[in-house]
C-alpha cells in the first residue's frame, strides 16, 4: 500500500502539468509534447538524445525523489539508461518501442551508500513512494544505483501506482528487495 502522505501534489492535479513560473522553481522550464515541466534538480541536457522522449510523469518523480533524498540524483552513464529501442513486444519501461516515451531511468547516487543498510532501505523507502517499479543495483559501477520507473499509475487512477514492483541485483545475482543486503554482507 502507498503511504497517503506519500501522495503527490503537483499544480495541475493528475496530468503532472507543472507551472514554468513557480517562483520557487529554478527557471528549468521547457515545453514537453503539450506540457510544462519545471524541474528544480535537472537540466535538460542530462537526459541527452532521450528528453523529448522523456515520460513527464518520470520526470517530476525524479525531480521529487531528488528533492526528498536530499543528496545528487544522476543519470547512469550506461547505453541504454533511459530510453532503448527494443521492438514493440517487449515490455521494459526503457522501450521507446512499446511505449512511445521513455518511462524509466536507471540513475546513480553518487554520495549515498546503497549498500549500507539503513541508508539502502530509507532510500528505497523513498522510491516506493513515487514510483511503480523499483530496482536496486548494488553492482553497478562507480556507483550504487536504482532502476525507476513509473508502472502501473495510469492503471491505478490515481496520481501515485497502488503497487510498486520491486527487485534487487547483487554481483550479478537478482535477489528479493529486502534480501539484498543479506546476500551483499
Ligand atoms: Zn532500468
């Protein structure tokens, strides 16, 4: 279940439209396939070739997990960390393809230690709340990281997903969310 507190409160209700004139916004403000999208935490050119394919959704869920971690949110340097071309049928939230937008990030957080415990579990904590689909990768290189994306909240009606898909990678090996930490020891 998601936390009621963890719902999301963006002006212009459930289609994440964001005013570009907000005063507390950083003037990062670009018009997206017919919305407005400010994003305090990102600039346009980190999402390279992919951001006029970016979900407006994943991207104020970004903007507002960053906000909430408190420590720098980047996009993984990898081929492929947001948007790939893998043909209609398959159903990762990379797929372009399937999609039409790219509906997942896979991003590094550079000063936080994922494979520490408590940190690994606030965090997550953190990205159940705003995303549909959360994976923790403990082996990727050089930082810790988390696949995100936002599945399953068109299907919920509501402006948050009712069920977050969740899995961990550790050397190589998919393990249950919380028994990452066990299996990393
Ligand atoms: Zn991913």
């Amino acid at each position: 279940m998601t936390d009621p507190r963890d719902r999301i409160e963006l002006p212009g209700g459930p289609h994440y439209s964001l005013e570009p004139t907000a005063p507390h916004e950083r003037a990062v403000a670009r018009y997206l396939r017919g919305q407005y999208i400010a994003l305090r935490h990102f600039s346009p050119a980190e999402f390279g070739e992919d951001w006029p394919r970016m979900s407006v959704a994943l991207l104020a869920r970004l903007d507002l997990f960053r906000e909430r971690l408190g420590s720098p949110v980047i996009i993984s340097p990898a081929p492929g960390a947001l948007g790939r071309q893998l043909g209609a049928s398959d159903t990762s939230q990379h797929n372009i393809d399937r999609w039409g937008e790219v509906r997942a990030a896979d991003v590094m957080l550079p000063r936080t230690d994922l494979r520490d415990r408590a940190t690994g579990e606030a965090v997550v904590q953190i990205a159940r709340g705003l995303f549909g689909g959360v994976g923790l990768y403990l082996d990727w290189q050089p930082h810790n990281g988390l696949h995100l994306d936002v599945r399953g909240y068109r299907r919920s009606g509501l402006p948050y997903p009712t069920e977050v898909a969740t899995w961990s990678r550790v050397a190589g090996q998919y393990v249950a969310l919380d028994r990452a930490w066990d299996v990393a020891a």
